[in-house]
C-alpha cells in the first residue's frame, strides 16, 4: 500500500455553525480518491479548508492537513500562498466564472508561471505546449491562447483550467465538481482525460462530486461526506459491500444497477491499458 501525500482531519466552521467535524482521510500517492455528497454535505467548505482559503470566506479550520508532515493549517498566509499551485493544485467547477473573461488564455498562464517560477518565457512556452498536448487542446495555436474565455467553448475552458492545475506540476490535484457544468458527452471526454492525467503522472487526486457515476468510472477509492462527517470509506471495486445508510441511499439513486456501472468502468481501464501499450 502506497504512502499517504495528504492527511485530514479537521473541524470546520462559520461563526458558530459546525460545518465539518471530525472529517478523517488520507490520500495516498498516485491515488484517485473520489468524495461524494449531496448538497449541503460540506463539500465546498472542505475543498477551501485543504487549500488554506476557508479564513477568506468567514470560515475557521481547525485540526490537520497534513503535507509531507507539515500542518497547512498553522502556515501564514504567504507559506500557504506558496504551496498552493505548485504543491498542491484546485480545478475549480465553473470555468467560466473561474477564469478572468478580460483577459486572454495566455495571459492566465502567465500570471500562474509568474508566481512560482523564476524562469523565462521560453520555459513558459515549452511548458504551455506540453499542456496542450495533454489536455487535446490546440497546440502551437497562438489564436487560440490570445482568445478571451468568453470565445471559447465551455468543454475548452474547463481543459484550460485542467492545463493551469498542472502548470507547475502539483503532486496533489483537487477536481471540485469540474464535470458539473458541461454537457454529457463533454463530462465523458473529462473524466477520460483526469483518468489519463491520473494514471500518467501518478498525482495523487482528490476528486470531489455529488455525481457517484463519475466517482465509480474515475475513482479507486471513495469517501461519502454526510452531514459533515465522513460516514464511509470504501474501494470502487467493493462498493456493493457499502453498509452506511448515506452510501446506500446514493446507490439506489443511480440509472443503473451498480454492478452494470463497475462492469462498464473495467471495460474502459482494459482499453486504455491496451492503448498506452
């Protein structure tokens, strides 16, 4: 079993409302750990407790985030400033209220590069070129990196804001509903692509959803936040054995029988593992 990259537990509130209490996880190196809630559960207010950013919102955290044996928790503003983007890197679910529309694509890249690297523009571009690639998004397209979010398509900009995640190659990745916003066919191709980003580069993922079915085909593992606790942890694999009334009541709210989804899942990770033979 892999080593733990990250481990939680934490408390969570606004004033004097409890939000999160007692939440406990670990992600573990390489991982896709998958989060599923339903609304009001406390998936936002974790995701911005794990990057430092809850104080910004009103919010308190206490407890641990433990990187690497350091407290993110107890840094200062400007250490945690530092750490977010390069060590630990957010896709945010809306891309087009997460990206600045007055200003074009290239210029996002830039402005991310600049506050970590210290290296030139010809790094940025090489950089900038790998992620195209890696994200199918037009590659050496200078037309394209000038565009402004506003002209570009909601399946591109959410590929853009996967491309600034990686930008400077963060060992732990948090996807925060990145699929909730796009169309069918486009939550399919994202998920696909986290899949191969995962598998590629071994980065641990924290992936957060209400959508169990994107959890099942993604995921190695979940964790079921209920009530602002975690109410269980369980492999993909063995998600049939779930026991906790939380976990059960998402089960039943699937389309299909769950077996036809996990069926549907190992199908796909035979053709991949065929295609990157």
């Amino acid at each position: 079993m892999s080593l733990p990259t990250m481990k939680v537990h934490l408390r969570a509130d606004y004033g004097k409302r409890c939000i999160l209490r007692d939440v406990q996880f670990e992600l573990r190196a390489g991982e896709a750990l998958g989060m599923v809630g339903t609304s009001g559960a406390g998936k936002t207010t974790l995701v911005m407790a794990l990057l430092g950013l809850l104080p910004f919102r009103g919010g308190t955290a206490t407890g641990e985030v433990l990187l690497d044996g350091v407290n993110l928790l107890t840094m200062t503003a400007g250490e945690a400033r530092r750490l977010r983007g390069r060590r630990i890197s957010l896709i945010p679910q809306s891309p087009m209220t997460a990206l600045n529309p007055a200003i074009s694509l290239r210029s996002h890249f830039e402005e991310a590069w600049r506050a970590h690297e210290s290296s030139g523009a010809r790094a940025l571009e090489t950089r900038i070129s790998q992620l195209m690639d890696e994200v199918q998004l037009p590659s050496g397209d200078e037309a394209f990196l000038r565009s402004k979010p506003g002209q570009i398509s909601v399946g591109q900009a959410q590929r853009v804001l996967i491309a600034l995640a990686l930008l400077h190659r963060p060992s732990i990745l948090i996807a925060d509903e990145p699929t909730s916003a796009l169309d069918p066919v486009t939550q399919v191709e994202i998920i696909k692509l986290l899949q191969q980003l995962n598998r590629r580069h071994k980065t641990s993922m924290l992936y957060i959803s209400h959508d169990l079915v994107s959890v099942l085909q993604l995921c190695d593992r979940l964790v079921v936040l209920h009530s602002g606790a975690i109410a269980e942890s369980v492999r993909v694999a063995q998600i049939e054995q779930a026991q906790h009334p939380a976990t059960l009541s998402l089960l039943h709210a699937l389309p299909v029988p769950v077996g036809v989804l996990l069926s549907h899942s190992n199908q796909f990770e035979a053709k991949m593992e065929v295609t990157e033979v």
